[in-house]
C-alpha cells in the first residue's frame, strides 16, 4: 500500500515538526512566543515535541516497517478513490500548508502580526524531534526485544503511563462513589422518604384528625347530654372563677 | 376574533363525542375537534400579528367583557397577550397529538375523550381569562378530569397517585383562592364594588401591604402546578401512573398553567415580586440541582421524565424569579420548550410501553433495531432535554441562564453557576437512559418481532418534534410574540 505508506509518513513528519511540513511552522510559532514568556513553558513544550515525534514514528515503524503479526483474515486491498483522494488532499495539506502566512491574516487587533524569521530557535525542537525519530527507529524500526528492555527498565512509569495516569479511574471513583452514591442516591431516598413523607404525612395528619373528631359525632342521644353537662359544667366552673 | 372560539371548540367536542357511535367515531371526532382547534390558534397567531402591528396602546387584544355575577363584579372577561397566544398553540400542539396516541385506548373510550377534551378546555379558558376569579374557575376545571384520567385508564399504583395529585393540586388551588380573595377584598376601598379584574387590578395598582401578604400565597399556590420544591412529590407519581394522553397533557400544558399564573401573578404585583424573589430563586435552584440527581438514580423511563420535568421546570421558576427581561422570556421558551419535549417524551415512552409492556430501564436495549422511528423520538426528546443547540431546548436554557446572568449580587451567581452546572447531570441521565434503552444489543429475543410507530403515532411524534426543531431553528418569531 504504498499510498497509504506516503501519507502516514508526511502526516508524522508534520506532526512531529520536522521542516518544511506544516507542523513545524506552527510548533515553531508556539514555541517561541513560548520562549519569550515563560522558560519553563518552552521546556515542557520542547521535550513534548520530541516525545511526539518518538510515538508517532514508533507506529509508524511498527506499522510499516515490521512484518504482519498475524495472518489477517481479510487480505488487504488497494484503496479505493472515495478513500484516496481526501487522504491525498489532506497529505498535500500536511506537506504545504505551512507556506501559507497565517500569521499575516491573523491580527490581536487590526494590525496584522509580524511573521517571525526562521532562526536559531528553530535549530532544538527539530534536533529533538529528530532524536526521537531516531530512538523510535532503534527500538522499533525491526522486531528485537529492545523495547521489553526498556519498559522493564522503567517498569514504575512504564505502568503509570499504560493506565493512562489512572484518570480514568478517578473519574469512575468521582461519578460512581461520589456522585451516584452519595449525592444521587440520598437525594432520591429523600425526595421519596422525608419529601415526599412530609406530604403524605400531611394527608395521614388530616385522616387522623377527621377519625379522631368523627366520635364526637356519634349520633347517640345519651353522648349528646353527656357533652351537655360536661359543657354546662365546664362553662359553669369558668364563670365562677371569672366573677370571683 | 371571538376567542370563546377557542373554549366553545374543545367542549362541543366533548360533547359530540358523548353522542358518537363506535370507537373510530369517538376517535375521529376527537380528532377532528383538535384539529379545529389547531387551526384555530394559528388563526388566532396571524390575527394576532396583524392587529399587534396596528395596535400599540392595548395590552391585551380581542377583549371581551360580559357580566358573569354583576352583585360580586365578577365578569367573563376575556383577552389575549402575546404569552397567552403562544401558550394557547401549545395546548392545541399538545391536544392533536394526544388525541393521536390515544388510539389504542379501547375501553371506555368515549369517557377518555370526554375527559380530555374537558380538561384541554379549562386549559384554553386559563389562558384567556382576564378576570382572576374566572381564572380560577378554568384551573379547578382542570384539575378534576385529572383525577378520572389517571384513577380509571391509569397504570401502576393508579388510585393513590390519581388522590395524591389531585389533593395536591386542589391545596395548591386553595392557596390560590385564599390570594385572590384577599386581593379582591382590597380593591375599590372599603364597602366599594370590589373586582377580579387583572387589568383594572393592574391600572389601579395594589397597597404594597396587601400585594405582600397574598402574593406568596398566589406564587406558591400556581407554583405547587410547576413543580415547586417541595411541594412536587404529586409529579413523579401522578406522571408516572396516568396513561400516555394524560401524561403529555399533565407535563405538557398542566404544569405550565402554574408557570403562567406565576408570571401573570409576578406582572400584577412586581414589588412584592422582587421582595420575594430570592426565596424564589432559593427553592428553583433547589428544584433544578435536587430533581437532576434524584432523576439520575431513577430506573422507570416515565420516573424519569417525571423527575426531569421538576428540574426543568426550576428553570422556568428560576426565570421568573430572576425578574429580568432575558430571563421572564427564557422563562416563556423553557414553558413552550419544555412542553414540548416532555410531551414527545412521554409518547415515545407510551409506544414503548405498549409494545415491551416495561418502562424499566434494565430490562429494555436494542430498541433502535426493531423500532427505528419511535426511538428516533425518544433521542430527539432527549437532546432537546439535555439543551442540544438546534433544539428548543437549548434556546430556553441559554435565554433563562443569559437573563438570570444579568442579575447582580452573589445569591443570584450562585444560583445561576449551579443552575447551568446541573446541564452535566442531565447530560447523564439521558445518555444513559438512552443508550441502555434504544441502543446496544436486544435485551429480550420476543422484542424482535415488535411493530414500529402506526400511522397515528408518527404523525403525533412528527407534530411534537415539528414543534421542538422549528424552535431550536428559529426561535426568533416566537421570542418576538412573546415580547410583544
């Protein structure tokens, strides 16, 4: 597939700032307003970009340059042109749109931005990109066991980075334990139990009240002069303890 | 235009429907008389539009004022705003595709229809009443079919929720009568003809003592039919138990009767209003951030639904409570919205339900390959609920939030920062449902053989989901009616 095996190759060369692909006019750019901000910025900036040219390069010597692991079940096919055509387009773009001065069309206020030189700045992160080029082609560019070598000589980081820091994990543990359990959950039980209880609560109240009242109501003569005396009693007693 | 029009249409048709003979005549009738109805509202709009580009000096257009009980100075009087006019498409939206997925409803049918159709018709008399005692009136009228609806063809835990809902609902009434009598007993001075009449009420303006006593009981009263924290434990239940016509009626025009008593309520008395608005933007934003967890722990699609539609509707409360101009509008578009969506919502969980026999998340998958079209209905309701952009949705989210913004002081940050951060808990809760529900392999080997959407139920679910795209597209036009 040797189409396929252009474009891969000009997509990492870009990606990995190697000039004069698009990539390296656009980490150029960065890493210099970098430069002239912050130091520590422009390290961390510098050091990512060889570490990208490292994993992009180490697919792209696996895929290509090492034998196929296995027997695939299907063999594979030329391209077809609904597949060939925008990966060429978007190959040319990776190769050449960095020719194109952005930098005048983009302006902070109206004034276009001054295009940069290319100069002495450009000189670390290609050498670092082609570091990592060149370490990604001794580990991987033919099937030996240096890559087990490594990974067993960092083997702390070497899990670290495979489970991807565990960031996944945390946010499991944050939408799972926390969230779900202890927020979700307890405002569910409350809105059935101690809500809604409330409102319930207040019907219950009211059933109560009404079968309590509802003896009061009997319809037995004999009750009725019950409550007769004890009224005339009650409001008899009332009124000598008013007049006295 | 007469608007009795619009009150006359429903209850003749109720009352044809009483007479008609077999079941295709009862549906067809019903069918018919919704449509007229529909008609009629858009009639009424481009009405509307013509006389409001004439007519700047009246607030409300086509009024009609006759003497109801002349001794009490109660009248019906009737008129129509540019919030009434969008309201009244709404419940004309929301009848035609009730009707539409009523079909299957087989027994006792012509009762059903009756009912509906009655309640549609005190919605309608809500929101064209000017008088507050006729206002009134329309509420109760919608309240008691309800209690039939959801105690008769209902499911579940039917008659509990049936009392419980229209308990609920009459204290919130009484809260409601207690207001208005006290706003009435205050007019006109002492011994003078007393009146119900909002825009005589609203000329002569109210004593702010007055306005501050009863306005908490007209706001919570309206607000208990929105949702109000804590007063919307009927909605989960009632939602939940009430057949399918029920439920888009109940979520869709129902709960924003209180929406719309709320604003009518906050543009009688604003002083009262903006004294109490922190309490309200208090309990909204509880309503928004508590309903949005408690739905993500609910595992029955229509407990669902229920449970997000006390957190959407916070936001309509919210919008009011903020008292801006941006926010009383979003307020308007998340009621329209919200109505809505909530009513494909729950006819997609009905279609779901008729075929599966379960609204149990767990037991439900795969959906999307034996009922394409129905759970392209579900999916569309749930971008709208989690505010997909296109969707009316998400223009009444980011005009409530945009307008709640406007408010100064910390109180009002806060609610809104949580308010907007609750999106992400929709987000959840939907995606989730949804992909256990319509996506991924088929749960049950016997869901293989179900029937897609009938005639009847595409056209409810293409009506609703009309609604929803026209205004995540274009949501100008309504947003200027509602200004006007």
């Amino acid at each position: 597939m040797p189409l396929t095996h252009v474009c891969f190759l000009v997509a990492c060369l870009s990606i990995s700032g190697i000039p004069p692909f698009s990539g390296f006019f656009s980490k150029e750019d960065i890493l210099l307003a970098a430069w002239q901000t912050n130091k520590l910025v422009y390290g961390i900036g510098l050091f990512t970009s060889g570490l990208t040219a490292f994993y992009m390069f180490r697919l792209y010597f696996s895929i290509f340059w090492n034998k196929p692991r296995e027997e695939h079940p299907h063999k594979m096919h030329k391209l077809p042109l609904v597949e060939s055509i925008p990966l060429v387009i978007l190959a040319l773009g990776a190769a050449f749109a960095g020719f194109i001065p952005f930098s005048r069309l983009m302006s902070p206020g109206s004034v276009p931005e001054t295009a940069h030189g290319i100069g002495l700045m450009a000189v670390p992160p290609v050498a670092l990109a082609l570091l990592g080029i060149g370490i990604a082609a001794y580990l991987y560019g033919k099937e030996s066991d240096r890559p087990a070598k490594v990974a067993a000589a960092f083997r702390g980081f070497y899990t670290f980075a495979y489970h991807k820091f565990y960031i996944d994990e945390v946010y499991a543990f944050v939408t799972k334990k926390i969230i779900f359990n202890l927020i979700g959950r307890p405002a569910a039980w409350i809105d059935r139990n101690i809500v809604d209880g409330l409102m319930n609560g207040l019907a219950t109240g009211t059933a109560w009240t009404s079968a309590g009242i509802k003896r009061v109501q009997s319809g037995k003569v004999q009750d009725y002069i019950l409550y007769f005396f004890v009224g005339i009693a009650g409001l008899t007693v009332l009124f000598i303890y008013i007049y006295t | 235009m007469n608007l009795s029009l619009l009150l006359l249409t429903p209850l003749i048709t109720a009352v044809a429907v009483l007479f008609c003979r077999g079941l295709n005549g009862i549906r067809w009738v019903s069918l018919a008389g919704t449509t007229v109805q529909l008609l009629l509202s858009f009639g009424l709009l481009a009405l509307y539009w013509k006389e409001r580009a004439t007519d700047h000096a009246h607030l409300q257009l086509f009024e009609y004022r006759h003497a109801w009980f002349a001794s009490l100075n109660i009248g019906y009087h009737v008129g129509v705003d540019g919030l009434s006019v969008a309201m009244i498409l709404l419940t004309a939206f929301i009848m035609v595709a009730a009707v539409l997925v009523s079909w299957r409803v087989e027994r006792m049918s012509k009762e059903f229809f009756f009912l509906l159709l009655v309640l549609s018709a005190g919605a309608y008399g809500f929101f064209i009443s000017l008088d507050l005692f006729t206002l009134f009136f329309f509420l109760e009228v919608s309240v008691i079919p309800k209690f039939l609806l959801i105690g008769i063809w209902g499911s579940g835990r039917k008659e509990y929720s049936a009392m419980k809902l229209a308990l609920m609902l009459m204290g919130g009434s009484a809260l409601v009568f207690v207001g208005l009598l006290g706003l009435y007993y205050h007019t006109g001075g002492v011994g003078g003809p007393h009146t119900f009449d909002m825009p005589v009420l609203l000329a002569s303006g109210l004593p702010a003592g007055v306005t501050r006593v009863f306005f908490p009981f007209l706001f919570v009263g309206f607000g208990i039919f929105t949702a109000l924290f804590p007063f919307h434990t009927w909605v989960p239940d009632g939602h939940s138990s009430a057949p399918t016509a029920a439920s888009m009626f109940l979520a869709g025009v129902s709960m924003k009767l209180g929406g719309y008593g709320c604003l009518r309520m906050v543009f009688l008395m604003p002083e009262a209003a903006r004294e109490y608005s922190p309490y309200i933007i208090g309990l909204a934003t509880i309503a928004i951030v508590y309903g949005a967890f408690a739905t993500m722990m609910q595992k029955d699609l229509k407990y669902i639904n229920a449970y997000s539609s006390i957190s959407h509707c916070g936001f309509i409360l919210l919008g009011i409570g903020m008292l801006t101009e941006t926010a009383i509008r979003g307020a308007v578009l998340q009621m329209i919205s919200h109505g809505l969506m909530t009513a494909l919502f729950f006819a997609a969980i009905g279609m779901i339900y008729d075929r599966t026999h379960t609204r149990l998340v767990e037991r439900l998958g795969g959906l999307l390959k034996t009922m394409p079209f129905i759970s392209t209905l579900f999916v569309i309701a749930g971008l709208c609920s989690l505010g997909l952009p296109g969707l009316s949705g998400f223009v009444a989210e980011i005009t409530v939030f945009m307008g709640s913004w406007q408010r100064t002081g910390e109180m009002y940050r806060l609610a809104t920062i949580l308010a907007c951060a609750s999106i992400v808990i929709t987000a959840v809760y939907i995606l989730r449902a949804t992909g256990q529900t319509i996506m991924g392999p088929l749960r049950e080997p016997n869901y293989n053989g179900l029937t897609d959407a009938t005639w009847n139920e595409k056209l409810a679910g293409i009506l609703l989901g009309a609604g929803i795209i026209a205004i995540g597209v274009a949501p100008f036009w309504l947003n200027e009616l509602i200004i006007k």
